[in-house]
C-alpha cells in the first residue's frame, strides 16, 4: 500500500510538472514556427522549425530593452538588498514595542493598487522631466519591492539562534561586524531567495514601465505588447521575443535554485 501511494503522488508531481511545463513548451516551439504555421488551426506538429523569428526579434533592437529590464532589476535589487537587511536586523535584534503594526504597515504600502498611485507619480515626473527615466525606474521598483523584501528578511534574521550572536558579541563584535561576519554568512540562503524574488518582480513590472517610459528607458514587458497591434497577433514572433524575455529570470533561477529553497524553507518553521 505505501507503495502503491508512493508511485501515485510520483505520478501526480510529474503530471503536474508538466502541466505547469506545458505553456513554456508551447511558446518555444511556437517560436521555432512561421507565423503561417504558428496560426494553423488545428495547429501543425510537422512544421518546418527556423530561427528565423529570433532573428527578427533581434532586428527590433530587443537589445536595448533588454539592456534597461537588466539596469533596473539588478539596479533596484542591490539597492532593495543594501536597505532591507539593517533594518530587518534592525527590527529583529532590538524589542519593538507592537513590532506586528510596524511590519503590518510596512506590508501594507504594497496594498494600494498602482493604477490609484500612478497620477501623481506621472505629474510629479513630468514636472521634473524625468519621465523615460531608467534610474527612475529603478529607484521605483526599489520602493516597489522594499517591503517585501523586509518582511522576508526579518524572518530569516528570526531563524539565527540566539547563541551566536551572543558569542559574537562576547567576544568583542560591534553591530556592523555582527550583521557582516556572522548574521550575514547564516542567512545567506535567504538572501538569495529575496534577492531573486526582487529581480523576478521588477523584471515583470508591466504597468509602471508601459506608462512612464517611451524610448530610452522602455523595458521589455511594454516592448513585447507592441507585438500585438491592430492588425493582429503575430504569434510565432512574439513568442520568440518571450522566449529572449525568460532566459535571463530562468538562468538566474536555474543558479539560485539551492539557495532560493534552503532560503524559502528558512522562515517556514522555527
């Protein structure tokens, strides 16, 4: 029986796994198409495969935008990262008094919608001249992403045991050498899993970077809704344009994935 069990939930994962896989799949092979063969209904498994859709990507200057998603993320991920972690120590080594409200309402700025913020964002900038801004952005998705990454930050800084930072301190450790030399090398799984759930959120931001940029700071979420126009979906091109757009989220996922789980596995018990 516990066989039997075994080999179903193995089953299942891996219907799952593919289930999930499946529109990932899809979008490659699209890609792989001619935009003939990629509209065909019902749709046709022997299709020539090209590259010449890639090819075609990469002649809109995909670079480019490729180029400011890349300046952004990894911009207000170093910046989130650099913010987060003193003042998720911060609150975890000094008693607070309601220390829920204090994360409550640091959770809380992420609850208004930004179609409610982007207004006066929009005023604010255009009144500076600093719409189609790439720090901008960046400085953006930091306040985007900076709640969240204290909220996850503090649990992992709850997961230290007591005991070592005492001995730290014993022995002579100030803050900054505490937080460095000892706090940091413990967590540094969970810094991983922020750090990669940060990159991941501001790679995708669509709605802040289709308003507030044109040219010079578009980045590729706005860039790949261009592929939809009113003369239709040009689906083997936008799927090879997606296909350029996830590679940089997967590789960097691929090469967190042992931190990311030890990271994510970190705050889930005590």
């Amino acid at each position: 029986m516990r066989i039997f069990r075994e080999s179903l939930i193995t089953t299942l994962t891996w219907l799952i796994v593919l289930l999930l896989f499946f529109p990932v799949a899809w979008m490659v092979i699209t890609a792989l198409k001619s935009e003939n063969d990629a509209a065909a209904i019902p749709p046709r498994f022997d299709a020539a495969l090209t590259l010449d859709q890639f090819r075609a990507v990469i002649d809109t200057g995909i670079g480019d935008y490729l180029t400011s998603s890349f300046i952004a993320s990894v911009g207000s991920t170093l910046l989130v990262l650099a913010l987060s972690i003193p003042v998720a120590y911060g609150l975890s080594i000094r008693p607070i008094v309601k220390i829920r409200d204090v994360l409550f309402f640091f959770i809380s700025t992420r609850f208004l919608p930004a179609a409610a913020s982007i207004l006066p964002i929009f005023i604010i900038l255009k009144t500076l001249g600093l719409l189609d801004n790439i720090n901008v952005m960046l400085l953006l998705y930091t306040a985007m992403n900076l709640p969240i990454a204290v909220w996850m930050m503090r649990s992992f800084f709850n997961e230290v045991p007591e005991e070592i930072v005492e001995a730290a301190r014993l022995d002579g450790a100030n803050l900054r050498t505490e937080l460095i030399r000892v706090v940091l090398p413990i967590v540094l799984p969970g810094v991983a899993a922020v750090a990669l759930i940060c990159f991941i959120f501001a790679w995708n931001e669509y709605f802040l970077a289709n308003i507030l940029t044109t040219v010079d700071a578009r980045t590729v979420p706005p860039f790949l809704a261009s592929f939809v126009s009113g003369r239709g979906q040009f689906l083997a091109i936008l799927s090879a344009a997606s296909t350029l757009a996830v590679l940089p989220v997967v590789l960097a996922g691929w090469l967190a994935q042992k931190q990311l789980v030890r990271g994510l596995a970190m705050g889930a018990v005590k």
